[in-house]
C-alpha cells in the first residue's frame, strides 16, 4: 500500500502544475481538465510527429522519494512542479512493470504503460535537473528517474491521503521503458 501525497492538473501545457485538493479521473482519457486528456496523444512534440497516436500518457506518476534524492543533490521541488498529476510514496513506481495497476482511492485505477522520458524543459525548470533524473545502471543503460506514465482504466475522485493499492498483471511481467 502506498499514500497519495499530492495531485495536480493544468488546462495548459505549463511544465508544472498547480497541486489541487482533488482531480477527477476520466476512464479512457485522462484527468479532467488537464492538456494532456483525451484518447489520442496530446504532448506537443508527439501531436507534431502523429496526432493519431493513442494516448499512452495520460497520467503522470512521480514518487515523493524522489524529492528527497533531488535535495540531497542540491535541488529543491514540490509536487507538480515536475509536470506530475499524482505524486505518490510508498510504491516503487520505476521497479513496476508494464500493465501494473494502481487504484487511486477509493474507485479510480489507472494502468503503467512506461516511463517519463525527461525533456528539455526539466532543464529550463531548474538548471542540472535533466542530469539529476537520468542515471546510469551498471552496465551503462539509461535509468529515467522523473517517473511513470499511465492511462486511466476507471474513472473516479483522487485526492491527497488517499490509499494506492497495487495490482500487477500476470507473469512473464515486461520492464518500463520509455513512452
């Protein structure tokens, strides 16, 4: 069991968003009201690429523990301010697999389906961000710290304090990578 920290959402495609007191998840789209909801995908660079891609990104997931390594290293962030709708603690989101499921409260669910590839923007946010979120496993690959992606499977209210159980899908379980 893990605990809702924070939850945010901006109708704008602003890097950070504002934390609110609850946001409303909408099955098969995303978190009501924010830029990124809808079935197709709605992060600029990917609409430029293909708008009619599905939309594999419609919740952004980041965990409160990286907060605490970000200060160890000198930085200073607040949740939503690294572009997240729901900071968490308590799960390991990075070490889930693709299909894992988290319900958010008491009715909303939303399924993994990668990591958060960091951007540019994390740079202009805070400079040396972009190094602090990427690492290096021992044999040299990327590690993408700045958190996961997920679509939503059932709607419902999410608010800060609320429980997150976990569900993961059926062996063999398949790593996150980037989407």
């Amino acid at each position: 069991m893990g605990t809702i920290v924070a939850v945010a959402r901006d109708d704008r495609h602003h890097f950070s968003k504002p934390v609110l007191s609850m946001i409303r998840l909408l099955a098969g789209l995303g978190i009501e009201g924010d830029a990124h909801c809808g079935e197709t995908v709605k992060h600029r660079s990917r609409v430029a690429v293909d708008p009619t891609q599905p939309n594999l990104r419609q919740v952004h997931l980041i965990h409160a523990e990286l907060f605490g390594e970000l200060a160890a290293a000198g930085f200073t962030v607040r949740p939503g301010e690294m572009g997240e709708n729901v900071t968490t603690r308590g799960i390991d989101l990075l070490g889930l697999p693709v299909g894992a499921r988290l319900r958010l409260g008491d009715e909303a669910v939303v399924e993994i389906t990668g990591l958060r590839n960091p951007c540019v923007q994390i740079q202009a946010f805070q400079p040396g961000l972009l190094k602090a979120v990427l690492g290096r496993a021992a044999d040299g690959s990327l590690i993408r710290k700045a958190g996961v992606m997920a679509i939503v499977i059932a709607g419902g209210e999410v608010r800060r304090g609320d429980a997150i159980a976990l569900t993961l899908p059926a062996l063999p379980h398949r790593a996150l990578e980037r989407v």
